[in-house]
C-alpha cells in the first residue's frame, strides 16, 4: 500500500485529525481563528500560484478537503519572511506550517510535480548532498532547464549579462561544471546525512503507526 | 489639612467611575460611613466622557446626574478628589490606606464663576478630550464635573499666570500656598473600583496610530461626536477638519490577541455598532460605516441592538481582521488592507478616518494594586477569600459595559456591608 492510500485508510475522513498528528506543527492549525490576518499581511500578494491564503487553507483542513490541500501548490509559495508568525493573534507558526504541510504532502507523493519552488528545493538538496558544497553553477543550470531544452536556452540567454557580470566580479567560476569544490571528508557528510534520514523516518514512522 | 472621620466601620472606596460612586451611594443608603476617593479633579470616570450610551442611546448626563442628587443629599459619604491611594495594610475589618492628596489650588468657595480661567492665557492638553484639544491652565474639568470647583494646572503654579488668576477671584478661592498632604484612613472593608483604561493603540504598530494622525481610538470618537468635545460635536477629522462621511470601525484592536490583551474586551463591539450611529446621525444622506470584525460579540440582550444596525444600508460590515494600514499620502485617506474571510478576496478600502475599537484593560492592573489581591493573567481582580475584606467592581474586575458595571459595583457593596457590620457586632 502507498503512503497515501495508507494514511486514507487510517484517518479516513478526518484531515484535520490527520495533519494534526502527521504534519509538524499542525497540533496548531485547531487554534486558527480565521482573523485573516496572516493572509493580510503575506507580501507575495497572492501572485499567481498562491492559491489558497494561510487562513484559507486552515479552513479547508477543517472542512476536510484533502486532495485540494495536498495538491495545492499554495504552501510551496510561501517565502518564509515570517510577518505572519509575528502578527498573528493566536500566534500560530503559520510559516512552519505551510513547511510541514508541504514536506507532508511531497512525502505521500501528491504535491504538484512541476511547482518551482518545490523543484528548487530538490535540485537545492541533490546538489548540495553530493559533494557537500553547493555547486551554484550546475543548480542554475538546473532550474534554467526544467522546462526542457529550447527554453533552457532561452532562459540563459535571458540571464547571459548577469553570468558575465558575475564571471567578471569572479563570483562565477565555469570549471565548476567539472565537478567543482568539495567537502574534505565527503563519505563523513553522508554518512551523518544518512543516520540523520535512519532517525527521522523512524520518528516518521512511530507517528504513522500510532 | 484635610479632616476625614473615620473608623473601622468605614468603607473606603476607591475610584469614583460609574462602579465607585454606585458602590458608595449603596452603601451609605444602608447608613454605613462612606469614603470614596478619585484620583481626577471630579466624579463620572469614562462614562462621562462617551457621547451617548448603549443600548437606549441616552446621554450619560442622565444615568450621572440622578447619583449625583443621591450623593450631594447623603451626609454619610465624604468626596476626595485628587486623591491617590498609595498603600493599604492590616486586614479584613481593620484596614489603614495612606492616601496622598494632590493640591487643586482652589477651595470650596469656588462658584465656578469662571473668571479665573479668562484671567490666565496659558493652555495645557484637555484631558477629558483625550488630548484631542487644549484648555486653559484654570479649568473646570468638564461641564457637569462634581464638585462644580475650578482646578489650577501645577504647570503654572509659582508663574504670573497663577497670580492673575488668583486676582481675578472675587470669592477668594484661589489658595496658591496649598501643599501635597499624605493622610492616613481607617477603614473596615474597602471597595476597589479604579476602572479600565483604553489599549495604548501605538502598541498595534501596524494600524499607525500615532504616525497616521486620521487613524484614531473609539474613545477619541465619542469625544469627536460630542456637542461639549473638540470640535463641537461635528465629526471633523484630525489631518485638515474635512468631515468624515466614510469612517472604519477596526474591532479587537489590541483585543483577543496573545501580543496585546489575550481577553474579549466585551464591549467594544457595541460600542463601534453603537458608533455607526453618531455617522448615519450627522450624515443622514451619505453617511457610510464599514465595520471590520472577527466576529461579533454582542452579547444576549444586545443581540436586537446589533440586528437593527445590520439592517442599516449605510453600515458595510467585512468579516476580516484588517492586518495592516498605510496611507494615502495625496488627500490623507488611512488605507486599510486584508483578505475577507468571506470569499477570500483580498481588499485595499481608502476610508476618510479610520477608529480602533481599543480594548480595555485595568486602570490598576492587580500587581499594581497597593495591597495584596488575586487578580487574572490581564490584572483584573478575582473574587477570592484571600483578598479579605477587599472587594473589587466594575471594571476594575472584568471588561464591562455601565449596567453590569453597575450590578458587580452593587454586589461588592453588599459585602463590604457585611464585613462592616460584623466589626460592629464585635465592638457592640
Ligand atoms: C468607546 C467606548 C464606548 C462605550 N460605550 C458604552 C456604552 O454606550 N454603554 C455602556 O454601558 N458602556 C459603554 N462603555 C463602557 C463604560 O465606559 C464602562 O462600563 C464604565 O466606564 C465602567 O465604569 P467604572 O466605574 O468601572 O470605571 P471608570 O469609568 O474607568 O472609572 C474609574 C474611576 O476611577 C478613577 N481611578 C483610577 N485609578 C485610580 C486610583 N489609583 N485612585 C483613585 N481613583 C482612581 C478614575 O479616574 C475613574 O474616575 C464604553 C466604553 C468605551 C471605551
Ligand atoms: S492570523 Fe492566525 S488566527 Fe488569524 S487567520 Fe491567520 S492563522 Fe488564523
Ligand atoms: S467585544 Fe468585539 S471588538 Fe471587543 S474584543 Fe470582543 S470581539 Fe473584539
């Protein structure tokens, strides 16, 4: 059985149930007052792709609307400038719960598979893993090229007076592409990355299991 | 020097609101010996200073004035204004307050003639107003203030301006050589009745009080809207006068929130419902209301009040609490942004002014209280045993509206009644 279909079966109809036991921090999503002013004061505007305003998924979880809040593409615009956190009157930690429901919903497999910030942050995380530094040159070169080849291109060329600018300033450095800079003890990196993962899938799973 | 007779079988009273002087009043109409303190130069607290009040719509002159006739025809209570409690010790039945007495500079000859106040030039900020305007250094503190008696600003004490006061009094009134006096007062149960005071709304720093002069308090409205207030009781804006025909009501400013005051200030909902009609009053043509709200708490009996204001086409009401103000820099307009819970859609409404229904906290929060009381996370006063013969009311106790301030302010009458009568069994 997948993750998914997994967690449909155990808390059945109740979402709220489920994302205050699965999601981190969403024990707090209950003390929402619907005030709206997280929504108020987020700066992104609700630009395209912002769907769905804090207080407005707080009370889709409520209304128990799974599927629209697991696949919205909503949480993954959130920029974490935290204004929200700040006023919020029943101060609930708004960020870290757009964070959590997004890392929730990327784990069972239904956030929106070409959002950019959530390919961002797994083109971020491959990268930086590898070698233990982040390799900006190949992570541009990444997002430049994740609507395919052609715009890719057109994307470079777009940016092509910033790469010289920075390539001039020697803040860019094209034998990156070979392989680039390194951690000294790579195989340490991943091994603390890998009990790291071994202690948070258990934690993962004891809460799945309860 | 002050004389004030009293006994352990005295209650003392402090603050004379609406609560302090109901209190007083009941307790000395049971022939118990009252002494009720106020911190100000007169009676009457924050209900004489609203325009009118809920639900009959009545001006508070009305509700002041029948207690003040019971207290101007009762022998047993004895009035100190500006009079500050400073400590309280002993216990139930046995209490001595220090109290310090500050210095008005005119004494009981005064008729409230008013020439001292033409005789001086000097203006000091208008308290009763809020500061929303100036009056002369030689005030009456408002025109149905009890005692009906002139006050000097200590700003001028020592100054010319003192001196040409003093000349102008025929009756002389006018006392320059007055001292601050501390006085110890016995008593056997004491009612503490302070009140509230409004939210600092500088606090809510997104709402731009204080940096966006069009954005004021709902204290400063009824002000605003009464004939004896700044500006005559027209509805004029503080930027540049221009009437406001399409004000904001912005409910729990400061209220229901854990940065600001965690509790329901309870009234202010009625009172911004109760608002919409000062607009619709002097703007019967276009006059407009937007109320801005979480929900609203108009408790039981108020429910009607509330149903006829929702009826009223000039009064929008927008379930959102409104996160943050800016202003429209060309004409002075407060802009208010937020998202409506209702649909979701966000707004960006330019109102002419913009009033923050402030919540209400204690006047004396309880750690501050001079003597030892069990008060709330917010320092309102809890009936509990252990504060003995120490009994709080009105709002002193919760945030309350004048009739339930009224009840509570009967309630701790009574028992400071029965603490004073059981020292009177004992000595008889
Ligand atoms: C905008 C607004 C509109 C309102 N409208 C209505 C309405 O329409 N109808 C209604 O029923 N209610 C209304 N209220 C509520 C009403 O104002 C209160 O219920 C009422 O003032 C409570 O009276 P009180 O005597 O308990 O307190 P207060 O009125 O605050 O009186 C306390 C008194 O104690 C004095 N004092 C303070 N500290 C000391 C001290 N240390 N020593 C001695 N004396 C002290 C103060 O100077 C004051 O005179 C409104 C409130 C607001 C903010
Ligand atoms: S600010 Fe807080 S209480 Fe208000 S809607 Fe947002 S999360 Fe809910
Ligand atoms: S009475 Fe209304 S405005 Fe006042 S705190 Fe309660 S809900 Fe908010």
């Amino acid at each position: 059985m997948s993750a998914n279909a997994q967690m449909v079966a155990k808390y059945k109809n109740n979402f709220l149930k489920e994302v205050q036991e699965q999601v981190e921090m969403g024990e707090w999503v209950k003390m929402c007052m619907q005030c709206g002013v997280c929504s108020g004061s987020c700066p992104t505007n609700f630009h395209p792709g912002w769907e769905h305003p804090p207080q407005e998924i707080f009370m889709m979880i409520r209304a128990g609307k799974r599927e629209e809040v697991l696949t919205s593409p909503s949480m993954w615009m959130c920029t974490s400038c935290y204004n929200c956190i700040v006023r919020c009157p029943r101060k609930l930690p708004i960020t870290h719960i757009m964070h959590g429901l997004a890392n929730y919903a990327h784990r069972l497999g239904m956030a929106p598979k070409m959002q950019p910030t959530r390919h961002f942050a797994k083109l971020f995380w491959n990268n930086c893993v590898k070698t233990g530094r982040v390799n900006e040159l190949k992570l541009s070169m990444g997002l430049y090229f994740k609507d395919g080849f052609g715009q890719g291109i057109k994307n470079g060329m777009a940016m092509k007076d910033v790469a010289l600018g920075l390539l001039k300033a020697k803040r860019l450095n094209p034998f990156e592409m070979l392989g680039g800079h390194k951690c000294k003890d790579q195989n340490g990196i991943h091994a603390m990355l890998k009990k790291a993962r071994e202690l948070e899938e258990k934690r993962k799973a004891i809460k799945a299991a309860a | 020097m002050t004389a004030i007779v009293a006994t352990n079988e005295t209650i003392l009273v402090v603050g004379g609101g609406i609560s302090g002087m109901t209190a007083a009043l009941e307790a000395a109409e049971t022939g118990k010996q009252v002494v009720l303190l106020e911190k100000t130069a007169a009676l009457g607290g924050r209900t004489s200073q609203l325009y009118r009040y809920f639900p009959k719509m009545c001006h508070p002159v009305c509700g002041l004035e029948i207690n003040l006739r019971r207290l101007k025809s009762n022998p047993r209570i004895k009035v100190l204004t500006l009079a500050e409690v400073t400590g309280i010790a002993g216990s139930s039945g046995d209490y001595t307050a220090t109290v310090r007495i500050t210095p008005r500079y005119v004494n009981e000859n005064c008729t409230a003639c008013g020439e001292c106040a033409k005789a001086v030039s000097t203006l000091v900020d208008d308290q009763f107003n809020y500061k929303l305007g100036k009056t002369k250094a030689a005030y009456l503190p408002n025109a149905m203030a009890y005692p009906q008696r002139y006050v000097l600003d200590p700003s001028i004490i020592g100054t010319a301006e003192a001196e040409k006061a003093k000349a102008a009094c025929k009756y002389g009134a006018i006392d320059l050589g007055q001292k601050e006096e501390i006085v110890q007062i016995k008593a056997g149960a004491v009612v503490w009745a302070t009140g509230w005071q409004p939210y600092d709304a500088a606090k809510i720093q997104p709402y731009g009080y204080g940096r966006f002069k069009n954005v004021i308090t709902s204290v400063e409205f009824e002000r605003l809207a009464d004939p004896h207030g700044p500006t005559g009781g027209k509805l004029l804006r503080p930027s540049d006068g221009k009437e406001a025909k399409n004000v904001a009501f912005i409910q729990c400013a400061g209220s229901r929130d854990e940065n600001h005051l965690r509790h329901c200030s309870r009234f202010c909902c009625m009172a911004s419902l109760k608002q919409t009609h000062y607009v619709r009053e002097r703007f019967p043509e276009d006059g407009k209301s937007t109320i801005y709200y979480i929900d609203i708490r108009a408790i039981d009996r108020f429910e009607d009040f509330y149903q006829k204001v929702k009826a009223d086409s000039s009064v929008t009401f927008t379930k959102s609490k409104v996160a943050r103000i800016s202003l429209n820099e060309a004409n002075g307009n407060p802009i208010c942004h937020g998202v409506n819970t209702e649909g979701y859609h966000r707004y960006a409404n330019e109102h002419d002014l913009v009033v923050l229904a402030v919540g209400m906290e204690p006047s004396v929060k309880g750690m501050n209280i001079p003597a030892s009381v069990v008060a709330d996370s917010s320092g309102f006063i809890e009936a509990d045993p252990a504060n003995g013969g120490i009994f709080g009311a009105g709002c002193a106790t919760n945030a309350l509206d004048v009739n339930r301030s009224v009840q509570s302010a009967t309630a701790a009458a009574l028992r400071a009644v029965q603490v004073v009568n059981k020292v009177a069994r004992a000595e008889a």
